[in-house]
C-alpha cells in the first residue's frame, strides 16, 4: 500500500512482437535467460507498496505465462492477482486489466464515486506498465506513486536529445517543434483509479460505436482526451527503454548487466 491506497500494477504482455522478426512473441522472448516480460514484473512483485500484479496477455497464451509464474516457474510472482487475456489493441488490454482490479476490490464503477471500495476504503492507485521496457527501476516505482498520488495522473518521461521533425504527406519537412518541450514518453503511467477507469470507459464507448477518430497511442493520452485531466511528466530514465527491434535486445542487455553487476 501507498500512505493508505491500495496499489495494483497493469502489466501489459498481449503483443506479438511482429518488428522483432522472431517465432517466439516478444513477452517470452528471453533476455538473459529470462522471458522479457518478468523483469519488470518481478520488480513490481518485490516493490513493498505493489499489493497486486494483473498481467495481460493472449488468450492462448494464458496457461504458459501461468507456468511461467507459478511457485515452481521461471518466474514465480508472489504478488500475482490474475493473468487476463489482452484485447485487440493495447487500450483493450489496459481496460480488461482495469476492469479485474474493480472487479478485486468490488468497486461499483457506475457510481460517480468509482474510487471508493464497499468497505469504504481509498482510490485504489494504477501503474500500467509495457512488459517490453524490462529496465524499470524502484526508483522509477517510487516517482511514480508519489506524483500520481500529488496529481491523479503522471507519467515517466525524459526530454528528447534529437531534433524533431514534422513531415508532410511527400516527406518534406512541415515543422520543426521547439526541442525543450518534448519529451519522450515511457512506461509506468500512473493514476488514480476512478479517474483512469471513467477515461478508459468513456474512450471504449466511443470505439464501440465507431466513433473512435483518434489513435490512441498511451494511457496519459486516454486521461487528456477523454477526462480533461493534466498530467505531470516526471524524469526517469535513458535507459528505460522499449525493446521493439532486434537491436533493442542487445541493449537492453548491456544495461541489465550493469544493473545487475551495480546490486
């Protein structure tokens, strides 16, 4: 718990993996000789304020990532509250994910106060998590907590080091955005639970009758549009990455090693 509020991890591991141009979908592939998935479940699952882990995944994939993270697994997850299958999109995944911690902590999510428990307890805080970015830290966790506690929403981030380039249909440059005010947006994003899940209903609606016009790419980008919620940026860190290509792996390797070798 988090000064008094349940917290629950969304670890999201339902993709395929298609850039990475292997047989073996990305969450199992092994980094280290673990599956990519488990190191950032593993930190959530020895991080003393993670009361519960929710991971999403494939339908057919459900009974291997069980075995996975049984008692006797590669991954054993002390902390492991249910494994549900992902949906067709990433914001599918995070909202069957949000809808197991309501249906855990028996929140009565179509009353105004989502955030209350039967038992009358606090707003249960949300990490929602890319399995694919392995190099989280308890630093990062603890940032996280602390500033979606401060302000309901808040995401890890860091300022982009490259200048950025708007492109026309032709590929020609249209704009060139001032380069201090972006910021390359990471994983975990945090937010108070009724504030995350009325967003993440009020968007599944709209894509449900076909009225989805905007691709969504994050969860921060679900509380803007759809709740008109400001979201605190926090720095965490270069080497907090996502592995999305062959490439990613091997440095994603070389920072796990000094991580490991560092305690």
């Amino acid at each position: 718990m988090y000064n008094g509020r349940k917290v629950y991890a969304i670890v999201l591991a339902a993709g395929s993996g298609r850039r990475m141009h292997s047989k073996t979908k990305k969450q199992f592939m092994e980094i280290l000789g673990k599956p990519l998935f488990s190191w950032s479940a593993s930190r959530f699952d020895h991080h003393p304020a993670v009361d519960g882990i929710i991971l999403t995944t494939g339908e057919e994939d459900i009974p291997y990532m069980k075995e996975l993270t049984g008692t006797d697994g590669v991954c054993p997850l002390q902390k492991l509250a249910t494994i549900v299958a992902g949906g067709k999109e990433r914001y599918n995944s995070v909202f069957e994910g949000l809808k197991k911690v309501a249906e855990l902590e028996k929140l009565d999510t179509a009353s105004p106060d989502t955030g209350m428990t039967s038992s009358g307890t606090q707003d249960p805080l949300i990490m929602i998590h890319d399995c694919a970015r392995p190099l989280l830290t308890d630093a990062i966790i603890d940032d996280a907590l602390h500033y979606a506690e401060k302000y309901h929403a808040a995401v890890i981030g860091m300022p982009v080091k490259d200048t950025i380039k708007v492109l026309d249909a032709d590929h020609f440059v249209k704009e060139t955005p001032e380069r201090s005010s972006l910021w390359l947006m990471q994983t975990p994003q945090s937010f108070d639970f009724s504030l995350i899940y009325k967003a993440y209903a009020a968007m599944i609606r709209q894509d449900e009758s076909g009225r989805l016009m905007i691709p969504v790419t994050d969860d921060a980008m679900v509380v803007e549009s759809f709740a008109g919620q400001r979201v605190k940026i926090i720095p965490g860190s270069y080497e907090n990455i996502k592995v999305t290509t062959p490439e990613d792996v091997k440095i994603a390797e070389l920072y796990l090693r000094k991580s490991s070798e560092n305690g």
